[in-house]
C-alpha cells in the first residue's frame, strides 16, 4: 500500500488501486520498450496535478472498456458524460479538480519568471491526451490553442530544450492534428508553427521507442511538409498576401523524401542489431524477429505519410484532371506495402509468443489507409479488417479515439460508394478537407 501522506489526493487503498492498474495494464501500452512503471514512492514525489491525472487516466480508461463491452458502432463521446458508474465520478472529479489547478497556475504565471513551468506544460499536454482518450475534439482542440498560448508566452524556441518529452509529445498531437483538419480551418499560426517543428524535429532529445508515436524522423519532416503545402496551397486559392512570403515546395520533392527513407536501416538503428530474437525454452522451432517489427511499423507511416501526401493535394487533380493521376504508381505502391505491412503486425499481435505491441502504434496509417481503401472503392476485406482491428484497439487500449476511427472510415465508404454513381473517372478524386471537416485526431 502506498504510505500516505496527510495532503494525499485520495485514501492510500484508492491510491494502491490506481498506481497497480497503471502499472498491469496502462503502462506496457504507452512505450514499446519495457519500462518499470509507477512506483510507490515516486508517487509521493508527483505534483498534485500529476496525482489528478493519472486517476483521470485510470478510471477513463475503465469507464471506456465498459462502454464498449455494452455497445457497438454509436457516438460513445455523446453518452460518456450522460451515463452513471463510480468510476466516471471518479473521473469527473478528478477532471475537475486538474482543471482547477491548470486554471490557477496559468492565472499566476509572470513574465518575470526566469523560464518555461516544465510541470505546467507537462500536465497541460497531458490533460490533452485525457481529451483525446474520451474523445473529446472540441475540448482539446481548446486546449491545444491554450498550450500554444504558453508556448508564445514563454518563447517557443526554448520550449524543446527545456521540455523534451512533454514538448516532442505535444509536437506530435499538433502535426497529426493538422493532418486530418481541414486547412481552412488551421489558425494563420500553424504554418510558422510547423516552420519551427522542422528545426525541432533532428534536434529534440527524446528516444522515439519509448514514446506512442515512434515515427522516423525524415518521415515525420515529410508528414510536416506536406501540411505546410497544403496550407500554402489553400492561402493562395484565397488570394491571401501571407502566403506569397513562404515557397511553395514541390510535391514531388516531398514524395521523394518520404521514397529514399529506409526502413531496414532506421530499424537496425533503433534495435542496434539485426539478428532474430532467440527462441523462448521449449519454443526452438520459432524464432521471433523484432527487426522485422520495426520495419514494418515504419514502412506503415512512410507509405501512410506518401498516400497523405498526394491524396490531400489538390493541384494533383487540377492539374492533371479527372482521367488519371500523375501520382498513381506512387499511390498503388504506397497503399498496397501499408496493407501489408498493416497485416502483418496483426498477425504478430496473434500468433507471436512475444505478442511485439507495434500494432498499437499506427493509428493514424490505419486511418489513411481506410481513406484510400474507402476513395478508391476496392478491397472491402481491407477496410472490414481496418475496422474490427480498430474497434479491437479501443478495447484494449481503452480509448474511444479508435472506435471513432472505425465508425469514421465505415461512414466513408458508405458516402462514398453508395453515391458513386456511373462515373468511375472519380474514383481518384479526394476531398481531404470534405472528409476531415469535422477535425477528428487519430493518433494515439
């Protein structure tokens, strides 16, 4: 039992409670390395923000592996507040109390202060990730201006050095945020924003492996590359003068970023070795292989980055038309290698001894990925494994993000297919704003 301290947030057995859980069942999902968890007396240690918190994570995460075992395909951001357990007045209460706190520190911030509240941005950034968890867009999309605010406040370009891990996170929310907003929509600040992340992105010290998004770094440069083209592109459609000032880069170098990216040798980086794993005692006949993992989690967001990048490129279709797509064989190779590589790491999720969690780092591909499936209106296996895999996800990872993915992709293919008519030319043609119009998150 925890020893209890007098301004403890809860009684040490509800204290217990939360910091087992965490620990048997939250934690081996947050990193794909092995870490120790929460321990009892690095518990007394936390801020009190940070207690708040990780009962937020605890109960949310109970509350939502409820709520789905008693529904399916419905809107469960809409009945979380509304329905009655023990475990969601835990987590409102807790909520609560954390946005208090935030509130009051925020309020007596001063500019006299010598450098960034690491604690504070941590557990706004942190906060955010508990929106994302319930699914709640409109909170954390408020948040997230919030963060930016701070970062304006206290100069962003310190904000790395100072806040590695809780920065590098926040970083990642914001680009994949904007992969799936419409452009429209994106503050005038996001293309500066993501000017500075391109600087951020080589230089931050975080270990990839040990975060929920362990993406490559010359992929993640693609992913922030494209959006920031995308962006350019609709300022100067709208004839807005901002947009004159940054060049605009060819898709085409993008694209080729993302091609020369090598998934083989970034693994054997990651793992510094490239022989199999040894078979477990009894398990001679198997050999595991963790490199092959890492592949394929990388090659699922080098393909996913290329497919974004020329599926939400609007001068693609103006400029070649509605009969073809200049960009096809890079499209063709990009969707069918993420399947693939999708697949596979689902199969090592059932069949491995070792059960490798990379499945439970790719999100975001799977979802682009249902997008190309869904546009193009073939491979309805694909997208019908794309979603029961997603809605497994949920389940296990106990967020709601990943069951609305699966009821957003499925809601696509039906708009798609049922009003696709007797005109096959449009099976090419993506609306990347239209299908993203009401700003969902997808990552985690």
């Amino acid at each position: 039992m925890v020893p209890q301290r007098d301004d403890d947030i809860a009684p040490a057995a509800k204290v217990s409670e939360v910091v087992s859980y965490y620990n048997a069942v939250i934690s081996p999902d947050v990193s794909l390395e092995p870490h120790s968890g929460l321990s009892m007396s690095s518990w007394l240690m936390l801020p009190h923000l940070h207690r708040h918190l990780y009962f937020c994570m605890v109960s949310g995460h109970k509350s939502i592996r409820t709520l789905l075992s008693s529904f399916t395909y419905v809107d469960l951001a809409e009945q979380l507040p509304s329905k009655s357990s023990p475990e969601l007045a835990v987590l409102f209460h807790h909520q609560t109390c954390a946005i208090h706190m935030l509130q009051r520190c925020v309020a007596e911030l001063s500019r006299s202060q010598t450098g960034p509240d690491t604690d504070l941005f941590e557990g706004i950034v942190w906060f955010i990730c508990l929106c994302i968890q319930q699914s709640a867009y409109r909170s954390w999309a408020s948040h997230l201006q919030g963060a930016k605010a701070l970062l304006r406040f206290w100069g962003r370009r310190t904000l790395h050095d100072t806040c590695g891990f809780p920065y590098y996170a926040f970083m990642m929310i914001d680009i994949y945020r904007a992969t799936t907003s419409p452009a429209t929509s994106i503050t005038d600040d996001t293309i500066k924003q993501h000017e500075l992340y391109l600087q951020h992105i080589d230089v931050i010290n975080v270990d990839a492996r040990h975060t929920l998004t362990p993406v490559p770094s010359q992929i993640l440069v693609a992913a922030v590359a494209t959006t920031i083209r995308r962006l350019l592109l609709t300022a100067l459609e709208e004839s807005q003068p901002s947009a004159g000032a940054c060049s605009l880069q060819p898709l085409r170098d993008i694209i080729r970023l993302a091609k020369t990216f090598c998934p083989r040798s970034w693994s054997e980086n990651v793992l510094q070795l490239d022989n199999p794993t040894p078979a477990q005692p009894g398990r001679e006949s198997e050999t595991t292989t963790p490199l092959d993992d890492w592949i394929a989690l990388s090659q699922c967001y080098q393909s996913a980055t290329i497919l974004y990048a020329v599926l939400s490129d609007k001068s693609c279709y103006a400029q070649y038309g509605m009969n073809g797509h200049y960009y096809d064989k890079e499209r063709l190779e990009a969707s069918e290698t993420l399947m693939r590589a999708i697949r596979y790491l689902f199969q090592r999720r059932k069949c491995s001894f070792e059960r490798p969690g990379h499945y439970k780092m790719i999100i975001w591909p799977m979802v682009v990925a249902g997008v190309e499936i869904a546009s193009v209106g073939n491979a309805t296996e694909d997208l019908q494994f794309l979603c029961a895999s997603l809605g497994n996800l949920a389940m296990e990872l106990g967020a709601l993000a990943m069951h609305h993915a699966a009821v957003f992709l499925q809601n696509l293919w039906e708009a798609r297919n049922g009003n696709r008519g007797s005109n096959e030319a449009d099976k090419s043609l993506v609306d990347w704003d239209w299908i993203f119009r009401e700003n969902p998150i997808f990552l985690m």
